[in-house]
C-alpha cells in the first residue's frame, strides 16, 4: 500500500463513504450508494454527453475502413460490437451511478485495487487515451479542408480552430458544455438522418454479396476497428458527479445513448456498403462521397457541417473528462497538487484544462511533424483505453454487490475486455510503460515518506 494516499480522510468533492484499499486476505465491500452530488445535469444533457463520447469521429471514416477490411460483412461487424457494448456500458453506468466522483475509473480501482494500480489507471486515461484528441481534431479538419477544397496544409490551422469552442465550453462549466453537447448532438443526429435518408434510395441488394467477401478474418479486423468507435462509455464515469441523480440519470442516459449510437452506425453502415458498395474503402472520405450519391450539391456542405459537430462535440466530452481526472490525480497526490484547484462557483477544473490542452498541442505538434500519420495515435488511444476497461471491470467485479446486473455485465465485459487485450497485442506497450512509471511514481513516494523517519532516527 501506498502510505502517502492511504488514508481515508473524507473530501468535499468526494462524495460517499471514504475509499480505502482492500485489507490482505479481506475482498472490499461492495460500494455503499452515494448521496447525490449538487450537479447540473440531467437526462437530456447527459445524454447528450454520452451520445458525442460515443458517436464521435467514427461516423466520419470508419463505415468506409471497415467496408475496405470486411466487405458487406461489415455490417455484423458493426452488430456484434454494438452487442458487446452492452455490457461495458451498463458496467460503467452501475459503477458512475453507484459511486460518482471525478476520478471515474481510477477512482473506483482505488477503491477495489490500491493507490498504484488507480495511478496507472489514470495514466493510462489522461496520458494515453488523450492522444487521441489531435486524432478527433485532425480527422474533423480533413473533411472540412476536403469540402472547401482547401490545401491540406490547412489541415492542422482547422484542427487547432476545432478545438477552441470545445475548450472554452468546458472551461465556463458543465451547465454551458452540457447545453453546447445538447445543440451539437442534435445538430449531427439530424445531419446523419438526412444523409442516410438522402442516399438509402441508390442502395442495391447486389453490393451485399458475396456477404462474407474477405472471410471471418476481415470481420474480425472490421470489429477491432470499431472498438474506436464505441469506446467512450468510460467518459460518462468522469462527469458523474455532474449529475444531478446520478443513481437514475446515469443508466437512463446510458441506455438512451446504446439505442442512438447503435442506430446510427448501423444505418451508416447498411447504406454504406448498400450504395458505394467495395469502392467505399478507397477514399477517406467515405461519408462525404456517401452525401454526394444523395444530394451532389448540399450532400458535401452538409457532411463539413457534420464534420465541424461531430469534432466539436466529442471534444468537448473528452475534454470535460480529462479535466475532471486531471483535478482528481492532483487531487489524490498522483499529479502536481496545484492542477487540484477548482475555479468559480462550478468547481471548474480550469488548471487541469490547461494542462491538457498543453499536452494535446505537444500530441498534435508530433502528428504534424510526422506527416500527420493518425495510425500510431489511433493505437496508443485504443490500447490505453483497453487497459482502462481490463482494470475497470475487475474493480467493478470486485466492488458491486454480487448476482446484481450490474455484476453479471461485469463478469461478461471482464471476458469481451479479455478478448480486446489479445486483439491489441503490440500496442500494449505504451499502456505497459504508463504502468511503469505509475510504479515508479509509488516508489518515489513511499521512499520520501520514510525518509522524516530515518533522519529523526539517524539524529538520536
């Protein structure tokens, strides 16, 4: 145990019975339900929330990646992901719903696995799955260059300006960047309709044979693929403090965004493969060549406007987590404390915003410098999201009562996170060296803890 973050001296914005690490030989008990935090939120913004972390930038290019790996099968590559999302997202909601606090995740490891398996835990959050902000702001600036017919010079000015709506939104609060996510959620829901409805009349049932065209192999590249685009149940764990009924809201929200997201991709998909067909994976663009089937001449307006939404909305959800765990390391002793310091009547983690766009810009500075190649950042997210998920559903198996539902999604994302850990392989290496120097973090600390000791010893 770490002696430097075991005590379990109760805080304000740790809501709940304190959280201390589990004695040896003794498993943790079950959660005890929280009392209600003063939050903002309710079902129709935090919805709104849940829906832009999950149904972000994946509409932009995935229906047309994963048509190129898995031909029309590409369709149940999308249906057995939205099915394995279930379980991972009703986890998460009973874990945020039960215990609401701004360390999401690594808060609840704390609570079932010690201080140093919660710091790589929120390593892995902040350090790793933040890599994936340039990802979302670049891939939202080439469709937009891509419509206006701009050089892709401008690709990394645009995704800059994507970035600053976002920022200032959750920088005002989360009343103001739960309103900015309702109007932009509803802006890109009516932009994916329309769309869809615009081109489903030039599908074909022909494009959809030879359905298994590039064989059980290609859906299982098109699945590991749309892990990007269903991941971000996690995000929702670090607003829920925000909320203002987190034991109803939270799984309300959670299942009203399952219904939307997967509804969505799946419309994406069918008319994807149903109207471009396997010339769908040749560009980058697949949506836009999609609208210009439906409406040649507002179809690419109305996809950069998508584009735009789309960016902006899952920043500003990702953005609001990374805040909220960046204040709650500090807050906990696992980063510098002065990022713990919350601004205005809202406790805005304003420092911890700081740092994080500070840290985006270095990401973002790299992609540029390395010819805005997105795959290594798409791998470094993916994989530190994975390792999130493994340790989360071991302190949600750990710390929900047992044979409730909340338990049992638990047991069975534990085996769907066991099977995204195989298919990450290699990419766990940036996951392995956060959780080194998490350890190492520990070490550094325990050792200054016992250094006082040993001087008043030395001085007898």
């Amino acid at each position: 145990m770490d002696p430097t973050t075991s005590r379990t001296t109760a805080r304000p914005d740790l809501p709940g019975r304190p959280a201390a690490p589990p004695g040896p030989g003794r498993p943790p008990a079950p959660l005890a339900p929280a009392p209600a935090p003063a939050g903002t939120l309710g079902l129709a913004r935090g919805s709104a929330l849940y829906v832009a972390s999950v149904l972000g930038t994946g509409v932009l290019a995935l229906p047309g990646l994963a048509t190129r790996v898995a031909g029309p099968a590409s369709v149940l590559a999308v249906a057995l992901v939205l099915v394995a999302s279930v379980p991972l997202a009703g986890t998460f909601a009973a874990l945020a719903a039960r215990h609401p606090d701004r360390g999401g995740v690594a808060s609840a490891v704390r609570t079932a696995l010690g201080p140093t398996a919660a710091r790589a835990t929120g390593y892995w959050f902040y350090l790793g799955v933040c890599a994936g902000v340039p990802v979302v702001a670049v891939l939202g600036a080439e469709y937009v260059v891509a419509v206006v017919g701009a050089d892709r010079g401008a690709v990394p000015v645009v995704a800059v300006a994507l970035v600053v709506v976002p920022a200032l939104a959750v920088g005002l609060g989360v009343r103001v960047a739960g309103a900015v996510q309702l109007g932009l959620t509803t802006l890109l829901l009516a932009a994916v309709v329309v769309v869809v409805a615009a081109a489903a009349p030039a599908a074909s049932a022909e494009r959809f044979t030879p359905f298994l065209s590039e064989g059980w192999s290609g859906v299982g590249s098109a699945v590991s693929l749309f892990v990007w685009a269903f991941a971000g149940w996690e995000v929702g764990t670090h607003v829920s403090a925000d909320f203002r009924d987190p034991r109803r809201t939270i799984p309300a929200a959670t299942g009203v965004a399952l219904v939307v997201v997967g509804v969505a991709y799946l419309a994406l998909q069918v008319t994807t493969v149903g109207v471009l067909g396997t010339g769908a994976g040749t560009g980058t663009v697949a949506l836009l060549d999609l609208a210009r089937v439906g409406a040649p001449g507002a179809g690419p307006v109305l996809v950069g406007v998508v584009a735009a939404v789309v960016t902006s909305g899952v920043l500003t959800a990702y953005l609001a987590a990374f805040a909220n765990l960046g204040q709650a390391l500090a807050r906990d002793g696992d980063l510098p404390r002065p990022l713990a310091a919350l601004s205005g009547r809202g406790g805005v983690p304003r420092r911890a915003l700081a740092v994080t766009l500070g840290l985006a810009t270095g990401y973002l500075a790299v992609l540029v410098a390395t010819g805005l190649d997105l795959e290594p950042f798409v791998r470094v997210h993916t994989s530190s999201m994975v390792a999130v998920y493994a340790l989360g559903m071991v302190a949600a198996l750990r710390l929900l009562p047992r044979r409730t539902p909340g338990w049992w999604l638990a047991a069975v994302a534990a085996v769907l996170t066991g099977v995204l850990l195989l298919l990450a392989g290699a990419s766990l290496v940036a996951p392995a060296l956060l959780a080194v120097a998490a350890v190492v973090v520990t070490l550094v600390r325990r050792r200054a803890a016992h250094r006082p000791s040993d001087a008043r010893v030395r001085g007898r």
